[in-house]
C-alpha cells in the first residue's frame, strides 16, 4: 500500500489549489445551501471554512475534542458534534458527505463497517468525497514527530462496498499528482436528489 503521500496529509494544512479542484467538482454535485456533513472534520480549516464560504451548510463531526474546540473556535456557528465516525448516528440524511484525510485513519476492517454510516446519513442523490490508500493494508506515516497510523481496502473493494451501499463512483483518482499525491473517491448515492 502507497501511503506515502497520504500519510502527509494527515491533519489539514492550509488551503491549496490541489484540494480546491477536487472540492469544486464536489460542490458542483450539490444544490445551493446544501447541508453536508464533515466526517472527522478537524478544525474545519480549510474544506469546512471552504464548503461555508460557498454557502452550504456543514455539520462537522469529529472524535477528539480538541480537534472539536478548534473547529468550534473557528467555525462559530456551524453544528458540530462529538463523535466516533464509526458510531455515527445523527438521526438525518445530507445532500454531501465528505470524508477527507480522516476516513483512512480507520483500520480496513472499520472502513468497511463505515460504508454502511456513509448510507444511513445519505440523502438520495447525496455526493460522497473520501480520501484512501491505493491497496489494501496498513502503514504508519507522521505527524510532527508522532506515529499516525493509515489503512485502506483495496480499489476493487472499494468499488464493491460504494455499489452495495448504492453509491456509483464518478470519479477515483489514485495518488492523484495534482492534490499533494492524495487518493480521491467521488461518488452519488442513487436516486433523485432531494
């Protein structure tokens, strides 16, 4: 598994021009004022802040409350919730869930689990925008001297799991050399968009 890459991306840096294009075919999948759904948000710095300033309205969810206390201080009036990814019950469906340098902190045997989350807080017609591995396994990159673990499935079971969950891919580029070498899925849950 190439990890590389992604093992560097392991927190969210400053806005680039690299996530910019991935985020706007995301956006363009959406009406206005969408509501989406930030899995493992972080600090909301940049794709949350981003995804505000667009107009939509973003719910961030994250597992580490000092990651939440920085989203909160940054994104004052955006909801946000305490919570393990893999646990996830908000009770509501969102036009976009996005995923982004977090998904791939779960060990395979959790993402897979995680597609299941993905559906349940999916509207019809939702976009779903996560970041992976290239093959299956595990690595541990770094972050600011830290071990930082990274897992992934396979591109075929990742393939698998979005077509059972009612996701067809739209787009997956691996270790896509335009976005810092990161490993990009974009997918839309069937049905009519709401």
């Amino acid at each position: 598994m190439s990890m590389t890459a992604t093992a560097r991306h392991g927190r969210r840096c400053a806005a680039t021009g690299s996530e910019q294009a991935w985020l706007d075919r995301f956006c363009a999948l959406l009406a206005p004022r969408s509501t989406v759904l930030d899995i493992g948000c972080g600090s909301g710095v940049p794709i949350a802040r981003a995804l505000i300033n667009r107009g939509f309205d973003v719910t961030g969810v994250d597992a580490s409350p000092t990651m939440l206390a920085l989203f909160r201080a940054n994104l004052p009036t955006a909801p946000a919730h305490l919570a393990d990814m893999r646990r996830l019950s908000l009770g509501r469906r969102f036009a976009g869930l996005l995923a982004w340098d977090s998904f791939f902190h779960l060990p395979p045997a959790d993402q897979r689990d995680m597609f299941a989350r993905f559906a349940a807080h999916a509207a019809p017609g939702a976009a779903l925008m996560f970041t992976s591995g290239t093959s299956e396994g595990s690595a541990i990159g770094e972050l600011e001297g830290e071990p930082l673990y990274h897992g992934s499935l396979s591109p075929d079971e990742y393939r698998n799991l979005l077509a059972a969950a009612a996701f067809d891919v739209i787009d997956h580029i691996a270790e896509d050399p335009s976005c810092g070498g990161r490993t990009v899925w974009l997918a839309r849950r069937r049905g009519q968009v709401e």
